[in-house]
C-alpha cells in the first residue's frame, strides 16, 4: 500500500500588536491547490505592506489530502 498526498489549501496568519496591548490578525489564504507557496508569500507581504508595519507572528497551516493507492 502506498500513500500520496494531494495539497488542498493553505494560509498564512499575520499578526499586529497595537498601541493600547490590542492586537489584530490577518489570514491570507490560498483555495487552490496548485497555485505555489510564493503566491502566498506575496500577499502576505502586501498585507504587510498596507499596514505599514511588521507583523509580529506569522502562523502557517497547510491541508492536505491523503491518498491511499
């Protein structure tokens, strides 16, 4: 028996600190599976970029699916 895995979805969680000890978080997801890890990366820097500052915590998950042949 041999097991594949087929990539389903992916995001990446940005996370701000504010000035009062609030913090917010932005998830940049990415739906399809075959578009690559970069087109993530790159939204994450335009969010980045908008907020005009440096996330504090970067949380990635992935999702696969497993395949059983």
């Amino acid at each position: 028996m041999a097991v594949t895995a087929e990539g389903k979805s992916g995001n990446l969680r940005l996370k701000y600190e504010g000035a009062d000890d609030d913090t917010w978080t932005f998830a940049v997801s990415r739906l399809d599976p075959d578009a690559d890890a970069a087109s993530l990366l790159l939204l994450a820097e335009a969010v980045s970029d908008l907020q005009g500052e440096t996330p504090v915590d970067l949380t990635n998950r992935c999702e696969f699916i497993l395949i059983s042949d």
